[in-house]
C-alpha cells in the first residue's frame, strides 16, 4: 500500500471521527435533570392508614416515599390539625412524624393557625424542615415565618416559597390571627420569584394554600394568571383532586384532594438550566395499599397512641343526666345531646342559630363523669363549626329539608339551638314547617342570620345544598374540641329537651294558586308571585305545566329587571302600541336579550323552546355584565340536538346554575319550556342578581 493511500485513510478515519464526535459534544451540551417532587396537602392530621376510608396514612407514605430516592417531598398545609391524634400534642406528634418521613418543606394552611400565632411558631420550631409563608409579617412589619429556601438537586436548584390563605383571618379562629397581617399574596409572590432567581434558582415552586373554590377571590388560578415566572404552584385549601394538574399561564397548579387519600408526584425536566417539560399525576391509595408499612413510623404513630391515652382518660366535667345520643332518636327527634352541642356551637361562635346532623352523633355518654374519650366516641368525625350567612328563607328552606322524610330515621335530621320551630308529618315534603322562631320572635324570611352549622354541611353534606348558598364568616375548632371546654367551662351540665322541636298540626293557608300544592316548582312559583314577576296571571290556577311564549319570557325578565325603560318601540307588525307586552319587547330588542328576528314579526305568541329560553337567558346575563369563571360545562347525552345558535347559551346558563338538565341526562333542546321551569329559572336569577349586588339598569 502506497503512502499516499495510508494517509489518505488516515485522513479520512479522523474525518469519521469528528463526525460522531459532534453529536456527543451537543448532547452533553444539553445534558438533562429529571427532578421528582412528591406532594400532599389537607392532611388533617389523618396519620394512620383508613383503608375504609381510602387514606394512605404515613407509614406506606414513607415507603413510597423512600422508593422515590432523591424525590422531594413537600406539602401545601392543614396537615397538623384534624383528629384526635393530632391536636392532643397540637400538631407537634405530626410534625414528629414529618421529620421522619423525610419533608423538605411546608407552608401553613388556615387549620395548622388552629393553636394559635404562637402554637405554629412552635411547630416550626420542632420541623426539621422550613415552614414558608412569605404574606403574614406581625405588628412591626416582619414575617414571622421563613419566606422560601432553595433546595439543590444534581446542581439545580429549586427554589420554594410560600403563601398562606388570607382566608385564615376567618377560616381559623379570629384569636389565632391577631396582630398578623396577610399582606397582598400577588405582590409577595412578585417578590420571591424575583428573590429566588437573583439567587440562581433554575425552577420556581409556589407552595400555596389557596385552593381553587370559586367562591375565594384568593386562589391559585389566579396567582399563576397575574405572577409571571412561576413553574410549579402545589396548592392546598380547596380539597381539589387533579389527577393531571392544571395549566394556568404556563404554570402548572398540583393538588390531591384531601387525607393521603392521593400522592402527588410532579416529573420536571430540567435542560441547560431552564424547565423544558413538567408533568403532574396522582398515585391513588388504590395503587398504593399494598405497600409494606415502614415499621419505624408504624412503631411512632403506636407510640402517640399510647401517650395519647391519659388525655383521653382525662375527666372534664359532670352530668347529671344520660346524655341522649341513641342513633334511632338523634335522627328522629330533638335530643339534650343535641341541645347541648347546639349550644356550645352557639357559644363560641356567637351566631344567631345551630343547626347540626343528627348523624354526626355516635353515641351515649351516661350520667357521671365525662371522659374526653367519650366526648371522641359520641363525635368521631373530625368535623368543626362553621359560620355562614344566610337569608331566613334559606334557613327554613334547610328545616323543611331535614324534616321532609319524617318520621323515618335519617342522618340528615336537624338538631337546632337559638331557634325553635314545628313540623306537621301529615303534610307534603317542603310544606311541613311552621312557627319558627329566632329567640322569641318570628323568622324573617328576607333577614340575613348568622347560622352556624359543620363544615360537612355547609357545603352541602347530607343534602343541604342551600347551605353552598351562604357566605362564611368565621370557622372553629373540632367539634369535639368545642363540646369539651363547654363542659369544662360549665364543670356541670343538666340538658333537658326543651320544646325546640315540635311535632303538630300546621294550620291550614289559602294557597295563591289552587293547582301547585304538592308540585316540584310551587316554592319557585309562589317566591315569584310575591314578587309581583307573574302580574299577568290573574286566575285561581297557575297551569304550572303549561308552555311559555316569547312575550311571557320577556314580559317576566322585565319585570325581574325593574321595568326599566327602553328608547324606542317595538318595531314589529305583530306588536301594537298599548300591547302588555309591547314595552318589555321593546326593552329586549334594544338591549340585545331578544332572540335574532331578521323579518318584520316578532311572534310574541309562538311557544318558546328550551334552547331558545337558554339564549334568552345568557343574553340576560350578558346585559347584565355576569361573568362566569370558566367551568367545564356539563355533557348532556342529547348534546347532538342542540342547535349550532344555542350551544354556547346551553353550556352558559347551566354552568351559571339557572338551567339544569332533565332525568336521564338530556337537556331536552327542542322541547317546550314551562310555566313550572321558569318561576325556578326566575327564582335562580334572581337569587343570582342579589347575592352579586347587580341594580336594576337605571
């Protein structure tokens, strides 16, 4: 072989190896970090493992938690507080538990401010880890909490700050919160983003306590909407489960409903120091129960169970009677255990009203000493007093709701305290009740109270959907917590069943209307009729079944709005001057509330179907400048016969609750709306108009 030719090989195996070498120099280049976090939230102190109830408990935590190596574990607050294992050391037994477990970080949720400023101060001083907020600072401007921290994996770091919910103000006892300030949770989190990057953080964490409810002004959608940098936001507050979070302005928001009954896990890939890709899902307790517990944390949850044992053998007071919790009398009929924890609701709320479950008790306490394991096993359930505010007609709409299965044994029986009232068993469910009375005087039907009831039921447990309607004021305690200092407080107690609720003969009322009594719709009907919506229908019989017209729909809509005044008239052929519903028509049109007519007729008279109605009515909502927060709407099975016009109304008013869907899942499109539907479609309007403080158009 000549030398020229072996150069030439030469040449050309160098010129191959620099080929393959260029891939591998730019795949070093973008060499990728995979970090794990692992999340919880909402914990409420449920430290053991329910497989009843599908909750993890710690010790199969700390083993998926261990098989995850290097994995960060984080969690979005509420943990220390929610059981009876929890708040006898006031949280410090979970902490304890956390250390082991392996958190790296914590921000407090408006239940771990339950013992106080001073009671998370000592938490955070038995973390191992660091408990953020950076929103709360005290009287002298400071915080009082760590703000964030950074926390470095393969040589990126993460950094991690936290936000506390500024509902705690009233979420937690207002006592637990005084002297501390929840400063603007936008512009503090505007301020650790900008703090962390400065100290070179590669990926932005927001651990927050803010939930998604949309009835909080104050939520996590809304920091990733208006905070600009934020990768990751792992939420609390809301209890919601998203099994692959949720996307908000390039951030993605993880939270896993509520007791370790999910893990969350956020999959972040990290490539040349800059996020690239971050994924969220949820490990179920299905998927998880059968994990080995790991036997030391087995053996330190037994441990504070058995340091547990002299709390709950300790005496806190004396009755001198049977404490009447039998389950076949607590959810039939007024109780003195019902009385009294009716009462001791009342005491350290202050409200006007109790109403509670009488599922929500479990047992006896016989005459004697009473044990504060007793008081644990007549309450079990880690349930706290809520206060809402509600209009006297919601709180009779809840008794009729309690009562309107009697006498047959329900959970769902109301047990009441500032208030008495009777029911007749002999009349139709939702037309039982009467004389009700706050104190000694009359419910006001259109007074707002201030009721306080448990926080299953205040969002709706047990059926008391009216209950979602109320604003809350203020929460509380366990109520076992509650019951227990009432009885300290008094040392002895002596309840009796004093008349609060009463079994009678309801007196008989001329009905408005001769052909509603027993219907679905003769609350909504005669709630409109009082409000002088209905003024056309003149007769004895409402003929709620019958159809609806254009001009009736109109006509009421009108009326709802205040009559207000439109500039010009109808300028129709088949709408006269001086016609009842010539003004109303006139108003519509020029407001663009009317359906689209592209001829010289109106058709005032022509039947009006459901679709139709829903247009009408998410005009109305338009006109009156509603805004609806996005909702996935509802999928009805007949959603093919919607019309193209009407599909976006359909999904509008129902998201909005003032249409809903008919049994079998269908909304029924194209069949005709009733006189029936429409006093509730009114009633949900209206309903809707004054909790929003929307005035009629001047």
């Amino acid at each position: 072989m000549s030398k020229k030719r072996i150069i030439g090989l030469m040449l050309a195996f160098v010129m191959m190896l620099s080929v393959f070498a260029m891939p591998v120099e730019a795949l070093a280049a973008k060499e990728q970090t995979v970090i794990t976090i692992l999340h919880t939230n909402d914990v409420h102190g449920n430290a053991q493992e329910d497989e009843k109830g599908g909750k993890l408990g710690f010790a199969k935590l700390k083993t998926f938690v261990d098989s995850k190596p290097g994995a960060i574990l984080l969690d979005a607050g509420d943990m220390t507080h929610g059981t009876t294992f929890a708040t006898i050391s006031s949280g410090v037994s979970m902490v304890e538990l956390m250390n082991s477990i392996g958190y790296k970080a914590m921000t407090p949720g408006n239940h771990d401010y339950n013992y106080g400023k001073e009671g998370l101060a000592k938490l955070s001083e038995v973390a191992k880890f660091p408990i953020l907020q950076a929103n709360v600072v005290d009287v002298k401007g400071e915080k009082t909490l760590k703000a964030n921290t950074i926390i470095e994996v393969d040589g990126v770091k993460v950094g991690v700050f936290g936000i506390a919910t500024p509902e705690t103000k009233t979420k937690s006892n207002p006592k637990n919160t005084e002297g501390l300030t929840f400063v603007d949770y936008i512009k503090s989190a505007e301020e650790q983003v900008a703090e962390l990057k400065e100290q070179g953080a590669n990926v932005i964490v927001a651990l927050v306590h803010l939930g998604l409810d949309l009835s909080s002004e104050e939520r996590s959608d809304v920091l990733a909407e208006k905070v600009t940098g934020i990768d990751v936001i792992i939420d609390g507050h809301s209890h919601t489960e998203l099994p692959e979070g949720k996307v908000v302005n390039g951030a993605l928001i993880a939270q896993t409903a509520y007791h370790l009954k999910n893990v969350g896990e956020i999959t972040i890939t990290v490539e040349e120091g800059k996020v690239v890709s971050k994924v969220a899902k949820l490990n179920t307790y299905e998927e998880l129960k059968a994990l080995e517990p790991n036997a030391e944390i087995v053996a330190a949850i037994e441990e504070v169970e058995e340091s547990n044992k002299p709390f709950l053998e300790r005496v806190i007071g004396k009755t001198e009677v049977e404490l009447d919790g039998v389950r076949e009398k607590v959810r039939a009929g007024e109780t003195n255990l019902g009385n009294l924890l009716t009462d001791a609701m009342l005491d350290i709320s202050g409200a006007d009203v109790a109403i509670t479950n009488g599922g929500g008790i479990r047992a006896s306490i016989d005459a004697g000493d009473i044990t504060m394991g007793e008081i644990l096993q007549s309450f079990p359930f880690t349930n706290y007093p809520v206060v809402l505010e509600l209009k006297g007609a919601e709180i009779l709409e809840a008794l009729e709701f309690g009562v309107d299965s009697a006498p047959e044994v329900v959970g769902k029986f109301p047990h009441v305290g500032g208030m008495t009232f009777k029911y007749d068993v002999n009349q139709p469910a939702g037309e039982r009740v009467f004389d009700v009375k706050v104190g000694e005087e009359a419910l006001d039907l259109e007074k707002t109270y201030k009721l306080v009831t448990n926080d299953f039921m205040a969002v709706g447990g047990d059926g008391y959907e009216m209950f979602k309607k109320g604003e809350k004021v203020s929460e509380f305690p366990l109520l076992s917590e509650v019951l227990a200092k009432f009885i300290e407080a008094k040392k002895t107690v002596k309840p009796e069943i004093e008349g609060r609720i009463t079994v009678g003969e309801k007196p008989e009322v001329a009905e408005r209307y001769n052909d509603i009594k027993g219907h679905w719709a003769r609350k909504y009907i005669l709630a409109m009729a009082d409000a002088n919506i209905f003024t056309e229908i003149k007769e004895a019989s409402f003929e709620p079944d019958t159809k609806i017209t254009r001009a009736m729909l109109l006509t009421t809509l009108h009326r709802l709005d205040g009559e207000t005044k439109a500039k010009g008239n109808a300028d129709f052929k088949d709408v006269e001057n001086g016609d009842w519903y010539e003004k109303s028509i006139a108003w519509a049109v020029e407001n663009k509330i009317a359906l689209e007519n592209n001829g010289d007729k109106f058709k005032p008279d022509e039947d009006l179907t459901r679709e139709e109605m829903a247009v009408i009515l998410a005009n109305y909502l338009d006109y009156k400048e509603v805004v609806l927060i996005q909702i996935m709407p509802k999928d009805f099975a007949d959603e093919g016969d919607i019309s193209d016009f009407a599909q976006t109304s359909v999904d509008k008013v129902v998201v909005a609750k003032i249409m809903e869907g008919k049994p079998g899942n269908v909304f029924e499109p194209k069949g005709n709306a009733t006189r029936a539907e429409l006093a509730k479609v009114l009633y949900e309007l209206f309903e809707m108009i004054e909790s929003l403080e929307l005035k009629p158009a001047a």
